[in-house]
C-alpha cells in the first residue's frame, strides 16, 4: 500500500514538474533579476531598460524598465519597443553576407574591386572578409562623423562620407575597428544580389527569422514602438539626444530591434536554423591578422569570456542615444539581450551577473 502510495505520489510531481512553463521554473532567479536590473538602471541613471533571456531556446524572461519617454511616462515593452542596437547592426548585416556566400554570389577572399569596380582604387586591394573582420585599413570615425544629421538616399551615396581616404594600413596586418568599411559592405550585398541592401535585409534576414520589429530607422512609429533617445549632461542630468540620420551607416550601425527579435536572431545562429553549421563557424571564428595573431573577432562577431573562461560570442552597440548588449553563451545555452535609450551607457556587472544566474 505505502509503496503505491510513492509510486503515485512521484508520479504527480512528474507531471506538475514537465507542466511548469519555463518561467515558473526560473521563479527564483526571475526574481533576483528583477533587483539586479532595478539596481542597474538607478545606478547607471538609464532612462529605461529592456531585457529578454532565453535558456534552452524558451523565453524564460522578457520585461521593460523605466520609460521610453520619460516626460510622457511610457513604459518598455521588449516585444515592441525598438532602440537603435548600434554596431549589432554589423552582426545582422553578416548574416546577409554569409546568406550570399552560401549562394556563391559573393567571395570573401577575392579583390572587393570584382564586386564594387569604381570604389576608389587604393594603394593595397582587400577583400570582404577583411572588410568584416575589421582588418582592411578603412579609417573609423574622424571629428564628429558620428553626428551626421544628413540623409543619404543609398548606401553607395554614403560611400562619399570616407571613400576617398587612403588605407591606415596595408590590409591584414592589423585590426581597426571600422563602421565605414560596413557601408562598403552593404554595397557589396547590393551589387552581389542586385537588390538594394535594405530590401535584401528585410527580405532575406529579418522576414525570414520573423523579425517583424527590426528595421532601418526610417519609418514612422508610434509612440509605444518607439523610444526617445537620450544622453547626460555635465550635470549627470538626462537631455533628449541630438537628431542624427544613420542612413550613412545602415549596415554598420543604422537598423533599430526589439530585444526580443534580437534574442529571436540570436537563437536561430545557434541551432543553426537559419544559416549553415560551416557558415556560423566562419562568421563566430576569430580572424588572425597575417603574423598568426587572433583579432578576437569574426566577420560581425566578437568573442568575450566569462569569468570561469567560457566563450560568449555576440555583439555589442552604441549610438546615439542607445546602447546594446547581445551575447549567448554556448556552454550553458543561454542567451541575454538588453538595450537601453541612453547614449554611452554602462550597463556595469549586470551581463555577468546574469550570466552567472543560468551557468548550469
């Protein structure tokens, strides 16, 4: 009787065990994430926070903090609220590119000039990994590039903001972190697929993986999908952003996301749902530059370690008035997301910390 008894009662907690959703599961460490965000966003003075986790491939949190407006008291929403993400846009535009190597339309190891002819000729000659791996010698920002307030009606007419400058170096030597040499990129992703490089996004990364909130920032939205950016004064005080227009950097920094489609991005180049096992090595690799040396950089992704020395391979972005974290963690299949509408923010320990919440 006593053993029916357990046989019965080990039953029922298997069943109530498979029957948690994968939130109820995490109740604990939800709510430890809760005060470590809290805690965070008062801390760093951030005008709002979005974060999405996944673990095992669920969504097990997902939730807003402070406001996308502060005056009209907005609140996040991570399915629709979208930030500028920055320099993830480079680990999206990557994506495309390893979509048309996989097609053979593009070569990553052969001149640029056979896909872009009339780019400027230059001392040295270069290729697209190069250009994606950061080690082709195009310049990074000068003066105040970064506050270009100018439309571009293309990326080929954005080509005018650095085109003419001469390589910093001969290509492969030395890694130099560049948005510019992503605009040249997107005008190869044009040229190779003979469709304009937004189209192509939209068609061919973000519709395919259901990126339904996640564009250039060139639409009009509403007031609960979008947020006012921000910056801090010399007083620490929070001011709205200057107006800038990124189409001069679409592919380098330029496209806005929700943390939940950037989650969403993420999960599909780990189980190799949208690209190849052979391509996503290609493009999490790190690149060496010709002396054998790695850059800790793939083509539009970086390489991190936590404190125990597991990878974590992802992206990070700043813009004005936004700043993005984006990393998974392959060892403990888990995946954290944040963005916040303030410029040069510091999200301080938290990516570890929670990290360190799903380390099993």
């Amino acid at each position: 009787m006593i053993r029916k008894f357990f046989e019965f009662f080990y039953i029922i907690i298997f069943f109530l065990l498979i029957g948690c959703s994968p939130k109820e599961k995490y109740s604990k460490e939800i709510i430890e994430i809760d005060k470590l965000i809290l805690n965070t966003l008062k801390t760093n003075n951030l005008p709002g926070i979005s974060v999405t986790i996944l673990k095992n491939g669920k969504n097990i949190y997902s939730k807003g903090f402070g406001y996308s407006d502060i005056n009209k008291k907005i609140k996040i929403l991570p399915s629709k609220t979208r930030f500028r993400i920055g320099s993830f846009s480079k680990t999206l535009a990557a994506s495309a590119l390893m979509r048309l190597v996989e097609e053979e339309k593009i070569d990553l190891d052969v001149s640029i000039y056979d896909y872009v002819p009339d780019y400027p000729k230059k001392r040295w000659e270069f290729t697209s990994r190069q250009i994606a791996g950061h080690l082709s010698g195009i310049r990074s920002y000068k003066n105040n590039e970064m506050m270009i307030n100018k439309n571009f009606s293309s990326v080929k007419d954005a080509l005018s903001v650095f085109k003419l400058d001469s390589l910093l170096h001969e290509p492969g030597t030395k890694y130099h972190y560049s948005t510019h040499a992503w605009t040249l990129l997107s005008v190869i992703i044009e040229n190779s697929s003979d469709r304009p490089f937004l189209d192509y996004m939209q068609t061919n990364v973000f519709d395919l993986l259901d990126m339904k909130n996640t564009h250039a920032e060139n639409k009009n939205l509403t007031d609960i999908e979008k947020v006012n950016y921000y910056v801090l004064d010399s007083t620490k005080t929070l001011i709205i952003a200057p107006e800038v227009n990124n189409s001069w950097k679409w592919a380098g920094g330029g496209f806005i996301s929700t943390t939940e489609d950037v989650a969403k991005f993420l999960l599909a180049h780990s189980n190799y749902e949208y690209l190849t096992k052979k391509s996503i090595n290609e493009l999490i690799t790190p690149q060496k530059n010709i002396y054998g040396e790695s850059t800790s950089y793939g083509l539009g992704w970086r390489t991190r370690y936590d404190k125990k020395n597991n990878t974590l391979i992802g992206h990070t972005g700043g813009s004005i008035g936004g700043t993005t974290y984006a990393f998974m963690a392959p060892h403990s299949n888990t995946i954290v997301v944040m963005t916040t509408n303030l410029s040069d923010a510091s999200f301080g320990n938290l990516p570890n910390e929670l990290f360190e919440l799903f380390d099993f």
